[in-house]
C-alpha cells in the first residue's frame, strides 16, 4: 500500500494508489440548517438519471431524518462498529481509516447491505432522537432533536470503491476530480457496494454492473451546478472547485467556507476517503455526535454559523449566493451590500442584496381605522 496525505485527517494514511489529485477539485457545500426535507432533490436526480428498469431502489440523492434515518438501513452505524475506536488527539486523527484496519485479504473495511435494507428509503423521517414531553418546547441545544442530512456521492479523493475494484473499472476524472465507473468494464462483483462507506455505489440487477452519481458532469462541463443543487427548494447547496489547503483562495466560495472559515466539515471524515461533500453542521444538536459525524471542528462551526448574520461577508455568501443561480460560482464578493457571483468565465452571474428590506406594519391602521389584515 501507498502512504499518502488525507488533511482532513492532519497525517499520512495507508491507500492503495499514490497520491495523485487533480487538476481540480469537483466539490459542494451543503447547509443541514436550511434543509427542510422536501426531497425535490431526491427527485430531480431519479427522474434525471435512475427512472430506468434495475434503478428503483437507487437514490444517487437522497435526505436523512438523523440520528435514525439511514439509506440504506445502518449504512453509517454499522460501519462506525466495525471500525471501532475513533479518536481524535487535536486536529490529528489517531484511529484507523478503514483502509488501514481492513480485513485479512481484503483492501476495504466493509459490508454489503441486504436487500432488504433498500426497501425504505424513508425510515425514520421526522423522527426526534427522545420523546418531547407536554409542555416542552425546543431552544437551543435540547434533549429531543433531529436534523435532516442531504447526501450524495462525495466523488472523495481516496475513493474506497475505486480502490476496491478488481477490474479497474472505477475512475477519477483528472480534469475535475468526478469519479464514475466504466460500465464496459464493470462486470457486477458488487465489491465498490461493499467498500463505499457512504454507500453510494448501487447495483443494477437488470443490466449487472454497478452504478453511482456522476455528479451532472454534462452540465459540469457547461458551467452548469448539478441537478440537486439547482432544483433546492431550500438553498442549502452550493457546488464549485476545492483547492488543496495550501493553495486556498479566498474568493473562491467553496476555499472560503472550507478552508479559510472552517464553517463546511467533511462526512466521518474519520473514515479516511477526504470527501468532497461539505456540511455546515447543524446548531441544535448534542457536541458529541456532531463530532462524531463531521470531526473535531464541528463545535467552532457551530459558533460561527450563529454569528453569521452579525458578518456581512457569511450573510452575502450563504443566505445570498447559495441557490440563486444555475450557474456555478466561482469567485465572490460582497460589495455596498450586495454579494455578487462570477462564473467560469470570470463575468457576474448573480448579484443579490446581502440583507432584505425589512417594513414592519402594525395590524391595525390608525389612519383608515381598519385592521390591515385581509384588507387591500
């Protein structure tokens, strides 16, 4: 095994390649604050890519009711068991990835999911982590919690299913960093289903090969964001390129909430794949499992996501910019209040204002005597 860089996990790990990135980094942001759990993602990904014969139960996209929602059933905890100890001692992750604690004759830690587990895609939806007493209310950090968690394939730089892969048939595209699989060479061992910790790879019983998200690379390569991105209802996503950490620009949208703000964390970065999916933690819920999913920088996200009306430069970003326009941002700024996008080719794509205009009316018109609600 190659010894290669993961930063998200602050040390060299055991992968089964060399280290070798691309030119760029296909990569998005995602805020689990803002999602509502409509699904219109879900379903703008099935009838773009898997409405076919063999892809029923294939959600390239789909939307968790956490702690107890899974897709499929137990795909996350049942994986943490098998991995064991995960600890942290800093930044620096000081457990194994489950490249480095996989099995004798195996190259991934692993299991395959039954076919059963893909029969709900919904267990667990609005589904609290405790029973909410009468009379209780939620504020803050409480006892009864959940949070909806978008996912799709993280396109990781260590991908576990290409790694796994006995006829080589998975790849990551240079250009953008995009992993797909070469249906041609595919021939169905079902062994990338094993490996991807996400469980983002599906199998088609109908055609026999593997399939996965292919993250829209046609309109990737337009200048376009993805399907799941454009069509949220919530404006929770953003997609763009990723530079390495060293190389971090400010300007760029996706640099500067993972890199420079630290406000955009990695899933189970733990695992050791350096995803390229990135969600800005949600702020009602318990410290340790949000350290748990997302790694030690969870708690500092959190605080800075609070303060994030009171920084115009956040507001612009986030509440603005995310989910305005279909085409990708590349470089931003907020100026005079407004935040304004620019696309692949350097001109402005979006410019909205950094905050609303807010007009408080009272109920009751004292100068047309009359209460204004359901009147002209």
């Amino acid at each position: 095994m190659a010894r290669v860089f993961n930063w998200q996990l602050g040390r060299e790990m055991s992968y089964w390649y060399p280290e070798s990135r691309p030119k760029r980094q296909f990569a998005a942001v995602f805020d689990t604050n803002k999602c509502i759990a409509c699904q219109t993602c879900s379903l703008a990904c099935k009838t773009t890519w898997t409405s076919g014969r063999g892809q029923e139960a294939m959600f390239w996209n789909n939307v968790e009711s956490k702690p107890y929602g899974f897709y499929p059933l137990g795909w996350d905890v049942k994986l943490l068991e098998l991995l064991g100890p995960q600890t942290w001692e800093g930044g620096v992750y000081a457990g194994r990835t489950i490249f480095e604690a996989a099995r004798p004759g195996e190259r991934v830690l692993g299991f395959a999911p039954d076919e059963l587990d893909y029969a709900h895609p919904n267990i667990g939806e609005d589904e609290c982590s405790a029973a909410i007493d009468r009379g209780a209310h939620l504020s803050g950090t409480h006892n009864a919690w959940m949070f909806y968690l978008a996912r799709i394939c993280n396109h990781c730089t260590y991908p576990a299913c290409l790694a796994s892969c006995p006829r080589g048939s998975i790849y990551k595209r240079p250009e953008d960093g995009i992993v797909l699989i070469d249906q041609k060479r595919c021939r169905g061992y079902q062994e990338c289903v094993k490996a991807c910790p996400y469980k983002k790879t599906f199998y088609n019983p109908a055609t026999r090969t593997s399939e996965k998200c292919i993250a829209c690379y046609p309109k990737i390569e337009n200048g376009q964001q993805p399907q799941c991105v454009v069509n949220c209802i919530g404006k929770i996503r953003l997609q763009g390129w990723l530079s390495a950490p060293g190389a971090a620009r400010e300007e760029n949208p996706i640099d500067y909430l993972v890199h420079v703000r630290k406000l955009a964390l990695p899933l189970f970065p733990q695992l050791g794949l350096e995803p390229n999916v990135y969600y800005i933690p949600p702020v009602h819920v318990p410290e340790p499992y949000l350290v748990q999913l997302f790694g030690p920088g969870a708690p500092a996200a959190v605080k800075a996501y609070r303060a994030v009306l009171e920084e115009e430069k956040l507001a612009g970003l986030i509440g603005g910019i995310f989910g305005s326009t279909e085409q990708r941002v590349e470089r931003f700024s907020v100026e005079n209040g407004s935040a304004i996008g620019y696309g692949p080719e350097g001109s402005e794509v979006i410019r909205v204002p950094v905050r609303e205009p807010v007009h408080v009316r009272m109920a009751y018109d004292a100068a047309r005597s009359v209460m204004r609600t359901n009147s002209p």
